[in-house]
C-alpha cells in the first residue's frame, strides 16, 4: 500500500528584473515571441492528467458486485500537483509487496500522478483494486518491460499470514491497451490465487489486482481493467 502521502517539490522561482519580466512576456519582435513558446515547450508534465482527473477514470462504487464497500484507507491521488518521476534500480525487491496495493511500483519506477482504491468483500474478505499511474515521455512503456524481470526476480515468496511458499509466474497479455502483462501469485494454503493485470495506454499505467472468484481472481482482474481503460479513452493520457 502507498504511505498515505507522496513528497510534493516546490520550485522555488527567482524575481526577474522589471525589463526581463517584460521582455519574456511579450517576446521580442526578432524572435516573434519564440521564447515564450519554448518556456511553455519546457514544461515536462504539460497534457498529463493530474491525480484528480485519474480518480474521475477509476470504476465507481456501481461497477463493483454486491457486498464490495470501498477501503476508504486504500484511497490514495496526488490531487492536482504533479510528483517528481523516480527511476531507481530495483536489486532485490521485496516480492510479497506483490500481493498488496501499488505493486507496480516493485519496477522501481515512479510517475508523476496517480489514483488508486481497493474495494473489499464484506461477506468473502475478496479484494478488488484498481490504479492508473501516468508517466512522462515514454516512461511508461518502460513500466511494462520491467514486470518481467520483477517475475525472475522473485519466482516466489513466503507469505507471512499462512507461512506459505507463495508461486509467481507472469506473461505478456494480449488484447487490452497498448500492450499488458499479467502475474499469477498461488499458494497451496490458499483457497485461490490473485491475479495483478499491469495494461498501458499511452502515457498510463492502469493495474488491477484481484482475488474475487474461483479462477485466481483472472476474470474480474480483466474486467476490471477493462473498464478502467474505457474510461481514459480520449483523453490525454491515452495518447503518445
């Protein structure tokens, strides 16, 4: 699960003197105003949705079966800043974080903005969670070439709860966004397995986790997605 905040950097912008802030703004008539246009050019999250615009992409409270109630303490965005990018060499993972919310970030890399929350069974403790994480440039297809080599690294894993060996396989998935990939986690203790679908739609990451039902939770980890992805469709972040 995510800490139940992320750090926000403030940049720090110096006052200019009076005749530079006037030159900036209105451009010089030999550049035709070009240097405003390559400030604004600079800006590295410009047409990323921000947080607040992902938790408006997330399914509803509706879209979930009957007896699911959101974990309000799952619910995490960055509203509406944008987080430094992160991208950190990831030696030895800690492979049961797999089983728990923001597993993507077992990649060792960061975006700029997200959304997530999980919805739990009352009745049955199956849990549903839903993320989408935008990335800048093409970062976030480097998201999807990482989960493979979290997969080799970390072939299993003890889980703590049942003192178990839990399995981890993985493989590319066909027909949802861009491009996707699919972990399978098994255990011998455990009733059924969870199925985690990472699925890239342009500059967006969405991932589902889920428990729910008797196939290790695949059918509604698809659906889920699915239904996550139709939502961004048109905008922003589906594009690049």
């Amino acid at each position: 699960m995510r800490l139940p905040s992320r750090a926000v950097t403030l940049l720090a912008v110096a006052a200019l003197p009076l005749a530079a802030l006037t030159a900036c703004s209105s451009g010089s008539a030999s550049d035709g105003g070009t240097s405003a246009k390559v400030a604004k050019a600079k800006d590295p999250n410009a047409g990323l949705l921000t947080g607040a615009q992902l938790k408006k992409a997330l399914a509803p409270a509706s879209y979930f079966p009957k007896g699911f109630a959101v974990d309000d303490s799952a619910s995490r965005d960055t509203g509406d800043t944008y987080t430094p990018p992160s991208a950190k060499p990831v030696a030895k993972p800690e492979c049961d974080l797999l089983a728990g919310t923001s597993w993507i970030e077992l990649t060792g890399i960061g975006g700029v903005s997200f959304a997530q929350n999980s919805y739990v069974s009352k009745n049955t403790s199956e849990e549903l969670d839903q993320e989408i994480d935008v990335y800048r440039g093409t970062t976030a297809a480097d998201v999807l070439k990482a989960l493979p080599k979290v997969v080799a690294a970390c072939p299993s894993y003890m889980d703590t709860d049942s003192h178990s060996k839990v399995k981890v396989a993985g493989a590319a998935t066909a027909g949802l966004g861009d491009e996707a990939y699919t972990i399978t986690l098994t255990s011998d203790a455990w009733e059924t397995g969870t199925t985690l679908i990472a699925a890239r739609k342009g500059t967006a990451v969405v991932t589902a986790l889920s428990t729910a039902g008797s196939d290790n939770g695949a059918a509604n980890a698809k659906k889920l997605t699915e239904k996550v992805l139709s939502s961004l469709k048109g905008t922003d972040a589906a594009k690049g």
